[in-house]
C-alpha cells in the first residue's frame, strides 16, 4: 500500500512541475544574478553520474545549456567556445555544457566538435526546469529529436543559455536569449570573463 502511494505521490509531483513549464520560450522564468544554481546529478558520456555542485567548486564556470546535439546552432555554439577554451582557462575558468540529451549521444558531439570540456546530460530536463528555462516543444519536435538521435527525447527544451558562476555556485552574469539562432558570441563572453574576473 505505501509502494503505490509513492508512485501516485511521485506521478502527482510530476505533473505539477510538467504544468508549470511554459509553451513558448519568451515565457521562461529563469534564475537571475545573485541566485545560485541548484544541486544537481547529471550524467557524463559514460553515463556516470557527476555532481554539478562539486563541479562548480573546481573553478569559476562558464555554464552553457543547449537544446541537443542534434541543433545545428548549438554545434556551432560549442564548437566556437571549443575554440577559444584554451584563453578561457587561462583566465581560471572550466567550461561544462548541459543539454537532455541522452548521455549516450555525448560523445558523437564531443568528437564532432572537437570540444575538450565537459558535455553533460540531464535526464528529464530536471535541472533546466530548476534554472527555469525549459519550456514545452510542440509533439512534432519530440518526434523529430527523437528520429533524429533514435532515442527516446524529453518534449522539454532549454532556451539556450551561457551563465558565467563562481565556485559557489552563483550567477554573475547570463545571457539568455528565446531566438535559438542568436547566441553569444565568444569575443563578447571573453570581455564578460575578463570583467568578472577581477570581481572574484
């Protein structure tokens, strides 16, 4: 009797934080500066759990979400902080990037990208919704994510995001932006890193 009242509690508990993801990423509420990022188990490309916590303490990060490697902006997103990772950890920082993916496509997008640092999965977008930038993808994108990576994809997508965090886990800056054809640019993050840098 106890063992069906969990799973009834936990199916509850689901659907509530499944209700208040939003539809459109322009309606996202995420974390602002100042906050901290929450507690989170993630998988590595092994499938390996890592504590994002522990993570954060190693050095200052620079966080970035993206949707999937699936996402050809994202490729290119991660490829161009591939690309200028060396200046970044000469500044002190690590860099760590977390997507819903299914942590057995991490490698392909490791090796595709020529990236070095840590691409992490978070399975069910637990963490995403945490930070409050996922919202809800229409059936046809999930089908579509789905063939695309065949495997089973969550129907929840991070508005991709680059946050910049001390070893505590706080947020100093983020730039977020609901058009996943606009990110960041690496000139404009290493001004950012070299600001923040003197602030820590």
């Amino acid at each position: 009797m106890k063992s069906k009242f969990l799973i009834f509690l936990f199916i509850f508990a689901s659907s509530i934080i499944n209700a208040q993801v939003p539809e459109k990423p322009e309606d996202i509420s995420p974390l602002l500066i100042g906050e901290k990022v929450p507690k989170a188990t993630l998988l590595d490309n092994k499938g390996e759990e890592v504590s994002l916590r522990d993570l954060l303490k190693e050095r200052p990060t620079v966080l970035v979400f993206y949707r999937g490697g699936w996402c050809p902006y994202c490729n290119r997103h991660l490829a161009s902080l591939a690309s200028t990772e060396l200046e970044i950890i000469n500044m002190g920082y690590q860099i760590v990037a977390i997507s819903p993916d299914n942590y057995k496509n991490l490698m392909p997008t490791i090796e595709n990208n020529d990236v070095k640092y840590q691409l992490l999965s978070d399975p069910g977008a637990q963490l995403i919704q945490e930070v409050g930038i996922g919202f809800k993808t229409p059936g046809m994108a999930k089908i579509f994510i789905t063939k695309k990576t065949k495997m089973d994809a969550t129907d929840i997508l991070p508005v991709p995001t680059v946050m910049v965090l001390n070893t505590s886990g706080d947020i100093l800056f983020e730039y977020i932006n609901p058009d996943y054809k606009t990110r960041l640019s690496e000139d404009l993050l290493l001004v950012v890193l070299k600001s923040i840098k003197s602030e820590l």
